[in-house]
C-alpha cells in the first residue's frame, strides 16, 4: 500500500458546528494544476503544466487524461453547458511576451481540438518575475460567442466558437483580472491590482468594466474604480445584483470590505465591517467560489508563508462574514484554483494533486461537548486505545460520514483495531453512559 503522508485540520470555531473534511486526490500526473471546473457533481476537470487537461466522472476517485501539449500550460477551463467548453494554452515567450490559444470540447471534456491561431500578447512593464502567472478569462455567451480577457493585455471576442479572436479596443489597462461575467448582453469584468503592488508598479489600478451589448463595447465604471484601493474577487448573482469584495473606502462609509449593488450600479454601497486584511494583498492566484444557500469559499496568500500553500475562508452568509482557518492547517500543497457544487469544493494544487473539501457536512467537533475523552496513538497504523469515563459506545468513521465499526463498551478504557484500514482521515465517535459523545479526528498511517 502506497503510504500517504499529509497534515489535516478540522476548523474549531465557535460559529461552525460542523467539522471539515478534505480529502488529498491523487491524480496519477505530476504537473501542477492552475485550474479546476466543475460540471457537475461527479464531472470536474483541472488543467496545468505541459497543457495538461484530465476528466474525472466519479467525484474526483479516479482521472483520465484528456490532452497534452508540451511546452504550453493551460491556464482556464470554462463550459457553456455540460458537452461545449474551452481551456486556454499559453506559452511564455521571453518575461515580457506570451501566446495562447485557445483548445475546444464539445462532448463535455472527453475530445479536445486547438481551434483557431495563437494570439500574441505583449505584457508592458513586467518585472522579473516574468510572465508565468498570466491570469485569462474565459466566457462563453452562447455555443459560438465567447469573451476573453488576458490580465495585462486586454479583452478579445469570438463569433465563430473561437476561430477567430477579435481584440477590443477599449480606453482602460486591464491588469490582474478578478471575475468575468455575463447576463445576456449585459456584462461585468473586475481586476485587481493596486497603483504601487510590488510586483507590478506603476499605474494599474484595480476596475470594473460594463458592457450592455454581449461584450462588444466596455466602459470603465469610474466611481467604482475610484473608490477601491484594491480587487479580491466579485460574487454575481445577476446583472443587477453584484458584490465586490476588497477595499473599499467611500467619504460617507469609510474604509469597508464589501461594495453592493442591486441595480447593476447605478447605485451602490460600501458594506461589511470585516478588515479582511488577506485581500488588500491579493495575490495572482486568489480565487473563491459561491455555490449557492449562502456557502462559499476563499482561497488567498498568507504572507508568512511564501511558496508553501494559501489560507483558506469559509462563508455561510454569502460573505458578508468569513471564518478562516491557516494554511498551516491545511495539507502542504501550493493551492492554485477553486470550484464547487452545493457544498463540495474541489482545490487544483501543486504535483498532480486534487484536494476534495466537504463543506458543512459531518458531525459536531469536541469544541462543542461537555465530554472528555482521548484516543492514543494518533497518528496510528495497527490499533488505538480509547479512554473516558462510562464509555458505552465507540463508533469510526470515514471521512465521508460512513459508519465503518460500532463498538459497545463497559469500561473507560478499550481499543479498535485498524490494521487493515486504508491510510487517511477518520473520526472517532466516543459516546458515554448518559448520552454524552465528543468526536476525535484520527489519522490512519
């Protein structure tokens, strides 16, 4: 058995009741991952290093690969339905030149074709960094119109399924985009950056782009742009109804986290009291994702940490507030994408790694019992002691809330053999004479 090694943290919060799961998916490639999408709740893809793109139809288990272009990444991967999508290739140039292209399915992922030439992309005033974290948008409108924005560069339409890429002439600088979105012809693109990041100097201001005719013309929203030191990322529910989350600071509010509009911003207001400090420095590969019945997720950079992985924040209430917990929670991948459905999301990250994260699911953490119990060794490879007082019953888990032993006891002391159990996470239910139970994490060797 391939022996596993990684380090998982149950976040303990007064507001969460519920513990979190994330499971480390291994996909049998090395490259790392700059993308994920879901299609549904078995259908999700990611993409990354030597243009590699691979399908899973079972919830992440098990990946096939699906293309590969050598010398290339892909960067996006966007769908229109569950049969017609598209992933974008690029390939740097030199530090301050790239080109991409643009790879097509049309029968949800299981054949992709290159469609179209490559588009050159010229990247002004780039630092040494060079151009490894271009950051591209993809939206497809209908089946054969789709808009494209390239952090740095600019946006592009297609009429023809991507045949051929039109550049927008617009008056505005698009740097690190944030969120591209469309509601019939009405449509919205954020970026990021502040006037003097320190990857990025010079004038590039973060922004939001309108465009009321499916992406032809764009039009920078000056009182918007105006008011924001800096982009994190934007939630959209429809063409009215956006939230904009960074930092905001309005003579009438003062400094807030969150901007709000309800009629497509002719009008709107500066909310939330959060400090959310994490996205006034947001970095190239912050994401988050809203599935829906107010849960969502955030993924950003944490400055004591470089290179090793992000912190990840958790919503129940759209965002109007976050609970966060710290990468060094987290297992020590170096996150890169984030998608969801319902209340799953999956996490693209470094050497061919998929982490899976059931949100809001299980059972209740020993934070919120009365109950002492404790479980020895953990980590453990062959069995565990468990020791209370009156424990009547001892119950296992895995890591999907499936019961695996249930154990009646009479003493304050026994033990569970898991000798033949797979390496990973599970949770130890201890419950004693009076009804009382408190839940244990445990890591299988």
């Amino acid at each position: 058995m391939k022996k596993l090694t990684f380090i998982f943290a149950i976040l303990m919060a007064t507001t969460w009741a519920k513990a979190q799961q994330c499971d480390v998916l291994h996909t049998g490639v090395t490259e790392n991952f700059y993308n994920v999408c879901c299609i549904d709740g078995n259908t999700i893809l990611t993409c990354g290093q030597n243009g590699v793109i691979l399908k899973s139809i079972d919830g992440g288990e098990s990946w096939e690969e699906k293309y590969r272009k050598t010398g290339c990444k892909t960067t996006e991967l966007s769908f229109y339905d569950k049969n017609i999508g598209y992933a974008v290739c690029d390939s740097a140039l030199d530090d301050y030149s790239h080109q991409w292209f643009l790879v097509k399915t049309n029968d949800g992922g299981e054949t992709w074709n290159e469609v179209g030439e490559p588009v050159f992309s010229w990247i002004e005033s780039y630092t040494a960094l060079g151009n490894q974290f271009i950051r591209t948008e993809v939206f497809p409108i209908d089946a054969d119109n789709l808009v494209v924005a390239v952090s740095f560069d600019g946006i592009y339409k297609s009429t023809d399924g991507g045949l051929t890429m039109r550049k927008l002439a617009n008056d505005f600088t698009v740097n690190e985009t944030r969120g591209l979105f469309l509601d019939e012809n009405v449509g919205y693109l954020v970026w990021g950056y502040g006037e003097e990041d320190f990857v990025f100097p010079g004038e590039r201001f973060p922004g939001l782009a309108k465009t009321e005719d499916y992406g032809e013309t764009w039009t920078l929203m000056e009182d918007v742009a105006n008011i924001t030191d800096d982009m994190a990322f934007a939630r959209f529910y429809d063409k009215n109804h956006i939230r904009l989350f960074g930092n905001f600071y309005t003579p009438e509010y003062g400094y807030k986290s969150i901007l709000e509009t309800h009629d497509g911003f002719d009008t709107f207001e500066a909310t939330g009291y959060g400090s959310f400090g994490y996205l006034q420095f947001a970095e190239f590969y912050l994401r988050a994702k809203f599935t829906g019945n107010g849960k969502g997720v955030s993924m950003h950079w944490e400055n004591d940490m470089p290179g090793v992985g992000r912190s990840v924040s958790y919503t129940e209430d759209d965002g109007l507030s976050w609970t966060s917990y710290s990468g060094y929670d987290l297992p020590s991948y170096r996150l890169y994408d984030i998608d969801g459905i319902d209340t799953t999301f999956f996490i693209s990250c470094e050497n061919g790694i998929v982490l899976k994260n059931r949100q809001f699911t299980l059972m209740g953490t020993e934070e919120n019992s009365s109950y002492a119990a404790t479980i020895c060794p953990n980590p453990a490879k062959d069995a565990i002691t468990i020791s209370g007082e009156d424990i009547s019953v001892v119950e296992l888990y895995s890591s999907l809330g499936v019961c695996l032993v249930k154990k009646e006891m009479d003493t304050e002391s026994g033990f569970i053999n898991i000798q033949d159990f797979a390496t990973g996470i599970y949770y130890v239910r201890i419950i004693n004479g009076q009804g009382k139970s408190v839940t244990k994490m445990l890591m299988k060797k």
